[in-house]
C-alpha cells in the first residue's frame, strides 16, 4: 500500500510516540510510508533512522495552500492510496486536496482525545468534514467511539483501533534507576505517587495530595514548575501540598521515562481529556500501579480493581483513597501488578495496533 500519514503537531506526547511506532511499524511491513510533518520537530526525530519516508509541510493553516501543493503533487507522484489524517490541521489539507482535485484517494481519520465542545458553525464544519469528506474516522476507544456519534458523526464512520506500545522497550535498568533515586533524593522505602503526563488536569490531584500522608513524595514527569504554575493561574497553590513535590518537566528520552515509573509507588492519570492514556500502558508494563480518571477512553485501558483503579471525576476524597489502596493494600496491589502486565504484554502491544490497522486499510482499499 502507498500510505500518507499526516502529522501537523509532532512534539513530546505519548501521541507523538503512538503515530511515530504506526509509520514504522506499517513500513517495516513492506508499505511505502510517507509522513507529512514539520521538519525539525519531535516526531521527526523519532522516525529519522527507519524506511520511512518524511516529507516536510509547513501546515500553516488548516487549509494552507502549498501544503496542500505538496500533498498533491504527492498523491500524483506516489500514487497515495490512502491520507491518514493524525492532528488538528491535517484533518482539512487532505480531504480538501481529495475533494478539489477529484482524487480517488481514501482519507481516514485518527482521533485519540476527548474532543472540545463546540457549537455552531465551528461544530457543523467539523461534522461535514468527518461525515462526507473522510472515508472512515478512527478512535482510539470504545468510550470516544460514543463521544463522538452524540457530537455528530455516523456511526457508521467510526473504527476502533487501539494505541499500542513496543513492548521490547519495557526493561528495568537498575542502575539507572538508581542515579535517578540518587539524583531525586529518593531512598528505596520512599512512597513516592507519581504523574507523568503534560497538561491534564493536574489540580485535581493536588487536591487529592491534601488529604494523603505527608512523608510521601510527589514525582511529576513532564511538567517543570514554572509552566505548570502558568498552565492553571487561577491555582495560585498548586505546588503548595504537604508532600515533598519534584518537577522534572518534559524529558525527550523515552528510555528515561521508561525508568522513571519503576520510582513511583503509583503513576495517576487525573485527566479528562484523554482517549486512551498510553502512560497507564506504560506504567502496567514497568509493574507500576495506576489510578486515573473513571472518563473519556481511560476505563477502555483500565478496568477497575482488576488492573488499575478508577476514581470519579472531581471527586478529590475518592481520587485520595483510591491511591491510599493501591499503595497500602498489599493483596490488591499484587493483582493490580499482575494483570497490568498481561494488559500491556498482551493487549496493547503495537504489533496489535500495526496488524489492525494494515488490516483495515487493506480492507476499505478492497470495497
């Protein structure tokens, strides 16, 4: 298959790593993979030594004319199958360029998060474009899957295919380990309540923190505290809980952030935005327990009390409990462990993630 992936954004985000294992894994499957993206970004970087073929677009705009250009010039070229569209303004440039040139090109979608509300004119374009300008629009969940049929989108043109990880990655290095423990201050008796992600809705964890042990310690992989403090200025004591609070802020080396879970006692994800939640993969694969938000596409990831547990949205005494339990119940925290292993090794490996989507694409090219 000859496959464009479009990629407007590409920076550190577990959804930068999620587009850059698809275009290598489909084109470690013998597929001409080009991927359209912003030269010297992220995800540039993480794709620059594989078969992959990068072709760098300005994206300007949402329907940015040269970037449109070189998407045709391209799908000429190329002879482009299939536009898989995986951020904000690459959604428009493809079907744009389809829908002018009256290319027979098939425009898929890939949303992974919990998308804005919208009203009006903002909301109609967005569902002309979904409904009669792309093929087929993929989520990353079941729970998005229904997200966005009550926003709009017929059912009949949502797929569900799941993020996946390299689980090859997931090796615990313990001298690395410990020079982080050494670096952080950390012993090894420490429990230490961690938070990797950038801008969720971190506020609620710290109210959270208020009404746990103060001799834990709080560990945030992907915020540094000056932009944290400026990301929720109306939280002017964000940092100010009665736990010892480290900011590492975005750390570029997956490796690194790889090890940084075997630190935590517990990973949480309080977010409300999040389709999947590749972290909380992670986490279960490094044998890190996770607590996160019963929202969004978080519960398609983990099931509660089997894997992980859920807390109910802004319910700070629930968030709190849940934490306390996996840290304190020892039976509980033993089953947790073992079946976050099975759903990370098993489930949401990327091999899944690639055969699915190899399958799909061949599948809408066949009708």
């Amino acid at each position: 298959m000859n496959i464009l992936i479009l990629c407007a954004q590409g920076g550190v985000a577990g959804s930068t790593y999620s587009i850059s294992y698809l275009a290598k894994g489909l084109a470690e499957k013998n597929h001409n993979v080009f991927l359209g993206l912003l030269k010297g970004s992220f995800l540039d970087s993480l794709v620059k030594e594989s078969k992959v073929k990068r072709v760098y677009m300005p994206f300007n705009s949402k329907t940015d004319k040269i970037t449109r250009a070189i998407i045709k010039n391209l799908i000429e070229k190329e002879d482009i199958q299939i536009i898989n569209a995986q951020s904000s303004k690459d959604r428009y440039v493809g079907p744009l360029v389809n829908f002018l040139n009256r290319k027979k090109v098939k425009i898929v979608q890939t949303r992974r998060q919990n998308p804005k509300k919208m009203i009006g004119l903002n909301k109609f374009f967005q569902n002309i474009f979904n409904n009669y300008f792309c093929y087929k629009v993929v989520v990353v969940s079941e729970a998005l899957k229904e997200i966005f049929i009550e926003r709009g989108i017929h059912e009949n043109k949502l797929k569900v295919i799941h993020n996946g990880t390299p689980t090859d990655q997931y090796q615990p290095n313990l001298e690395l380990k410990q020079k982080l423990q050494t670096e952080l201050g950390y012993k090894e008796e420490d429990i230490v309540i961690g938070c990797v992600a950038r801008y969720k809705n971190q506020p609620q964890f710290v109210k959270a923190l208020q009404l746990l042990p103060k001799e834990w310690k709080v560990l945030y992989v992907g915020l540094d505290e000056e932009s944290y403090r400026n990301r929720f200025p109306d939280e002017p004591d964000i940092l100010n809980v009665p736990q010892e609070v480290k900011c590492m802020g975005i750390v570029n080396d997956k490796a690194m952030v790889i090890q940084y879970y075997t630190l935590m006692t517990v990973n949480v994800l309080p977010s409300t935005m999040d389709g999947f939640g590749l972290t909380l993969v992670e986490s279960m694969a490094m044998g890190t327990p996770v607590v996160a938000t019963n929202f969004a596409g978080i519960p398609d990831v983990v099931q509660h009390e089997e894997n992980g547990l859920l807390y109910e949205n802004e319910n700070y005494e629930d968030f709190a409990h849940q934490i306390k339990r996996a840290v304190e119940d020892q039976k509980l925290r033993h089953k947790l462990l073992e079946n976050g292993k099975k759903t990370a090794f098993e489930k949401f490996s990327i091999e899944n993630t690639i055969n699915k989507y190899e399958e799909f694409f061949e599948e809408i090219l066949g009708s």
